[in-house]
C-alpha cells in the first residue's frame, strides 16, 4: 500500500506559476498510475492529468493542456504538477491518487485510483 502527500499548494494572482508535489512512501511511486485531481467549492472533484506507469504517457484536461506538465521523479519517489499561467477558474483542492490498472493507461476517473492523498489548496486571484 502506497501513501501520498501533497505539498506546494498556495496563493497566487493570475498568471503565476505553483508546483504541486505528490511525495509516495510505502511503495515505488513508479508501482503506480499516478493522477491529480481537482475539487473546486460546490463542484465535484475532477481530473486534471495523469502519468501512466510504464512509458511516461500522459494525459490532460482540455482546459489545462499547454499550461500544466506531469512529470515523476523516481529517485525522489515523487510525481509532480508544474501549473503556469494559472487562472481564477483553476483554484481549488488538489489531490494525488496512485491506481494500479494497465501499465501505459492513465485513468481519467475517480473510479481508476484506488489511493488519494490528502490534498493541497490552490487559490488564484485575479
């Protein structure tokens, strides 16, 4: 069983950049798809990109593409979510879930994650 932490998280006006880290303990971080998620006050938690775990693919959310990158750092166990050009509409809880499923798939629901870490709050003004 894998446990996540989520750090990085914090307050910037719009069109600043954050760095979101999802730091694993318990097992390879690599062991996992690992994906980020997003829940905005009154709305319900949704994805935002995703890295598979064998082969590096990713994927995103339209509405991220072009401003956020995934990427994962073996040697530090950690998976981590660059986000620039931040937006009003981005700011929200972000959470970091591992999931087990294919080896080159990166799940786009809830359902595909089967271990969430806490999450980190996001807040862009603008």
């Amino acid at each position: 069983q894998v446990q996540l932490v989520e750090s990085g998280g914090g307050s910037v006006q719009a069109g600043g950049s954050l760095r979101l880290s999802c730091a694993a303990s318990g097992r390879t971080i690599s062991s996992y798809a690992t994906g980020w998620f997003r829940q905005a006050p009154g709305k319900e938690r949704e994805f935002v990109a995703g890295i598979s775990r064998i082969g590096g693919r990713t994927d995103f959310r339209d509405s991220v593409k072009g401003r956020f990158t995934i990427s994962r750092d073996t040697a530090k166990n950690t998976v981590f979510l660059q986000m620039n050009s931040l937006k009003p509409e981005d700011t929200a809880v972000y959470y970091c879930a591992a999931g087990s499923r294919g080896p080159f798939y990166v799940g786009m629901s809830e359902g595909e994650y089967d271990y969430w870490g806490q999450g980190t709050q996001v807040t862009v003004s603008s």
